[in-house]
C-alpha cells in the first residue's frame, strides 16, 4: 500500500520525495558543500500552524525552530519576526529557513483531504486553505458576497483570503482548484520570505542564510509524508553585490544528492 500511495503522490508531484529523505539530503548538503555548522545553524520555518506539519525531521539535528508561520503558511511574524530571528543566530551559526504550504492526499489520491491521526473520517487539508476557496466557489456562484466577518478574532484567515483574493479566477478555472490554491499559496509565501530577507538583511550577523522552499503532502498516518521542493537558495549576507538569492538547485553538489 505504502508504493500506491508513492505513486498516486508522484502523479501530482513528480519530483516530491519522503520528508526523511529530504532532511537527510539537504543537512547532507549544508554540512558538506557549505561547511555550515549544523549545531550552529539556526533553524526557522514558515509553515502552516496545523498539528499535522512535522513531515522533515530537521528538529532531529537542527535546534529550536523560531516559527514564522501560521495559517497556510504565510509569515505572520512579518519584519519584526524577521528581524528577531536574525538577532538569535548563535556566533559563528547561519540562518536556515523552511517554508511553504501543505496540502492533504486520501489514500485513493484525492488532493485537499486526509485522514488524520486518531480518525476514520476525511478532513481538509490545508483546512485554511480550503475554506478560502470554498468562500471564492460560493462568491462566483452567487451565493455569498466575501465580506471578512470577526477580523479582530481571526485575522489570519482574514488576511490569507485576502492574499489568495486576486488569483480567484486563476485558481477556479485550474483543472485541480485544491491544488492551485496551493500552489497560489506557496507564490507568495516564497515570496513574502524574499522580501522580509531583503528588508532585514543587514540584521543578519552571520554569513549565510539558506532557504528551502516546498509544498508538504500530508498523508494517512501509516505512510510518510512527502515534500516537493521548488527552491533551494543561498544568500552571502556580507555580498552586497548579491541583491537577489542564487539557486543552490542548479549546483553540481545537488544535482549528485
């Protein structure tokens, strides 16, 4: 049952591999190509707040994590989260932060749904995220009017909405809206990290800052869950010259993981 749910994983996420497999090759990598102190490393994610995020293993090797996430992942922490996580790095440590949403698969390959830990029945995933678009479906259908109701109490779902709200079309039209929302969600999580960093990169009293960015596959409880990466860069902190992060993804050192 464990390579039918590989395969029905790999028919929406070709390139995605376990979380174990991710944690092992990315610290593999840091540690090796870039000489990083792992024990020094500090590790930070943006990540959605739901229970069921702990799919990498980072925590196993990497100390703390300092969250930025919350509901689908944005960095609610904002610029000062940014910037009292670059004033954490221990001497002599780099910044390492992973990001990006999630979204359930059922054991018969449906996308946006799980069974979680303890339960029989289907529940959403990214819930966050689902709710948004079932609040985008009932908008152009004419049933509801989107208006934020309770901002004060529930802001982050409030503003997440009000993220993904200019690709409501895009994300209805796609063939597999669960997914694109998703994908919408993950463009400007990576997005919004960017911008932090470069906001607050002269914070940064350490010599690199890695980002791995993905989309987590939450599955049952009795299989691994999988991450697909889309970016895996590096910022020199001390290379003014660099305004933007290079892509560790296109180096010789990943391509022979």
């Amino acid at each position: 049952m464990s390579l039918e749910i590989e395969r029905l994983i790999l028919d929406h996420y070709s390139n995605a591999k376990t979380g174990e497999e991710i944690t092992d090759s990315y610290l593999t990598l840091l540690h090796k190509e870039y000489k990083s102190n792992l024990k020094q490393m500090l590790f930070a994610t943006s990540v959605c707040s739901d229970d069921i995020n702990v799919s990498t293993d980072f925590r196993r090797v990497l100390q703390r994590p300092f969250s930025m996430g919350g509901l689908g992942g944005l960095p609610f922490s904002g610029f000062t989260g940014m910037v009292a996580y670059s004033h954490h790095i221990p001497d002599g440590g780099d910044a390492f932060i992973f990001y990006g949403p999630h979204i359930g698969i059922t054991d018969e390959g449906e996308l946006g749904r799980m069974r979680r830990f303890g339960q029989k029945r289907l529940t959403n995933s990214c819930g966050a995220l689902m709710l948004a678009l079932d609040r985008f479906r009932r908008e152009e259908e004419g049933l509801d009017i989107y208006v934020p109701i309770g901002e004060e109490y529930d802001y982050q779902q409030v503003f997440l909405e009000r993220t993904l709200k200019p690709f409501k079309h895009q994300i209805l039209l796609a063939e597999n809206p669960n997914r694109e929302i998703t994908e919408v969600a993950y463009y400007n999580i990576n997005k919004q990290i960017k911008r932090l960093i470069k906001m607050s990169r002269n914070e940064f009293n350490c010599e690199k800052i890695f980002l791995l960015g993905g989309v987590i596959i939450n599955t049952s409880e009795e299989f691994h869950d999988y991450v697909d990466i889309r970016n895996f860069d590096v910022i020199n902190v001390q290379d003014e010259t660099e305004q933007e992060p290079i892509s560790i993804l296109e180096t010789e050192a990943f391509k022979n993981l």
